[in-house]
C-alpha cells in the first residue's frame, strides 16, 4: 500500500490549537505527511466552559519540535478580515495554499428557548461564516494554480439535534454550501468535502459532566487521531471525490447522502389526496435513514447553560 504524501504542499487548519482536538490531529498527520502547515486558533475562548485555552504556537511548536513545517496562526475566521489574513500567512510563509480545513467551531448546548440571541449568532458567524470566510479568501489562489483540496467539517447534528438548535443550523450550513462550492470548483481542480468527526475534545469537556455517558465514550473510545486520516485522505490530490460528506468517528467511515423516494405525482393536488396517499410519499424509505435527534443530546448530562459574554 503507497504511502499517501503531502510533501510540497501547504496545509491550512482551523481551530488547530486546542489539547485534545480534532484539528491539532489534522494538522500534525498532515506534517508527518510532509506538509507545510499553518495552525490556526484564536488566543482565547470564545465559549464558557472549556477546560484550557488553546494554543496555536503551541501546537506549531510541536510540530516543529517532531521535524516538520509549521506557523501559528491567531487569526479569527469569523470575519472577513480575519480570514484574509489567514490565507495571507499561508501565502507569506510557504507562497500559497493547497488544502484548506476548516475545523474551527463552537458547540453551546442550551434550549432553543433558552439560547440567547448572541450565542444563536455566534454559532454562524463561527461555524457557518468562518467556514465561508476561509474558502472565498483560498478560492482565487486555488482556482489561480488550478488546484486545491478543501475540507469543512460539518457533524452528525446537521441532521438536527435538540438543544444544539443554532449548532445544527451552522452544520447543516455547511452540508449545503459544500456541495454548492465542489460544484463550482470542479472546473478549476478544486474539491470541496464535508467530514462529520466525533471525538473527545475540549468541547466535549466543556459541554458535558464527566458521568455522561456520551462524554465516557468519547473519552475511552474515539480519539481524535483516528478522525484525522479521513480529513489526510479528503484533502489528498488522489482523493477520487467532491461535494461529498464522509463520517469519521472512531474507525468507523462512511458515507452520508441524500435521497428522495419515489413518491405520486397528481394533477390537480388537494390537501386531502396528500394525506390519503401518504404511504406513497414514504415508501421506499430505507431503514437506515438518518431520523431527527440521531444522538440525542437530551440523553447526555448537560452542563448548565451559561451565555457566552460577547466581545
């Protein structure tokens, strides 16, 4: 089996800062791999509740320390500003940008009712905008060389998952603006992919009691090092698709896709020729179509909500 390799390129990870994260994973397998990398995070948190404060340099540091190629990175992708700027360092440290992950994200776990405005906010100008951000400032140097590879993390939640209403929007988000840009990007070499991690993080401590149950299993079961080789694979220039969304979650791989059922078609259409041929309209559905609340979150022990204090 031919070593997957990425010397010659330069790497951009989001949200790559924190111990345990699912970006630090990222971008330490794609430096062993021989890529230049650009470590990402802001220099503080932006949610409550997160044990550490993460730390680009840090991460940079070790990469360094281990033989590879890195910069620290403090820029905020949730502004347009920050985001250029991010590209700019890329292109300033090693002279552009080939793969591009964005990994940085919040999650704040609260009722819909109880959410404030400001978090609701948050969540998409982190999760949703960030990711937007960072690909529209790459695009121009990507489509320039003819070439690139971007990953945007999404999650299991797009499908939706109570009390992480505005965290399942964000995602669900990037699902769609995914596949709209590897549309896009197909006449210039550029893929675009969505891979839907889990894994033990600083936000999983930061959302839930050690005695929940999702946090034990995270924590004894699904390291965030056997999420990475299926963000190296998607951003590698053999990988073989785009506009596609892969589950990473400890070993397991799979693919997430959409599908219709057959359905009727009637013309004339009343209300009621809808509720009596209903059967039709769902017929055909497979049994493991991904139903609402998929992991439920009300299952967990939650962590009192606290409002992110806004700055």
């Amino acid at each position: 089996m031919t070593e997957l390799r990425f010397d010659g390129r330069t790497a951009i990870v989001t949200g790559a800062g924190g111990n345990p994260g699912i970006g630090r994973a990222h971008a330490l397998l794609l430096a062993a791999r021989g890529a230049n990398v650009i470590v990402n995070n802001i220099d503080r948190a932006v949610a409550p509740g997160y044990p550490s404060t993460a730390s680009a340099a840090a991460v940079a540091e070790e990469i360094c320390a281990l033989g590879g190629s890195a910069v620290a990175d403090t820029n905020s992708v949730a502004t347009v500003e920050g985001a250029a700027s991010l590209i700019q360092t890329a292109i300033e440290a090693f002279g552009g940008v080939d793969i591009l992950i964005n990994n940085a994200g919040i999650s704040i776990a609260a009722s819909f009712e109880e959410i404030t405005a400001d978090d609701i906010r948050l969540h998409i100008e982190t999760n949703l905008m960030g990711t937007i951000w960072t690909c529209r400032a790459a695009w121009p140097h990507m489509k320039g060389k003819g070439y690139g590879r971007i990953v945007n993390t999404s999650s299991g939640a797009f499908s939706g998952a109570p009390m992480l209403v505005a965290y399942s929007a964000s995602k669900g988000g990037i699902f769609s603006f995914t596949r709209a840009l590897a549309a896009e990007g197909e006449a210039y070499g550029i893929k675009v992919n969505t891979l839907n991690p889990g894994a033990f993080t600083r936000m999983v401590a930061a959302q839930q009691h050690e005695s929940s149950p999702m946090y034990q299993l995270c924590k004894t079961s699904l390291p965030a090092e056997l999420v990475a080789p299926v963000a190296a694979f998607l951003s590698h220039e053999s990988c073989p698709v785009t506009g596609d969304t892969i589950t990473g979650v400890g070993g397991l791989v799979n693919r997430v896709y959409i599908a219709e059922t057959g359905g009727f078609a009637e013309n004339p259409l009343t209300p009621e020729t809808v509720a009596a041929r209903w059967d039709e309209v769902i017929a055909g559905t497979p049994d493991d179509a991904l139903p609402i609340a998929a992991n439920d979150p009300r299952e967990w022990e939650l962590k009192q909500y606290v409002a992110s204090e806004h700055r």
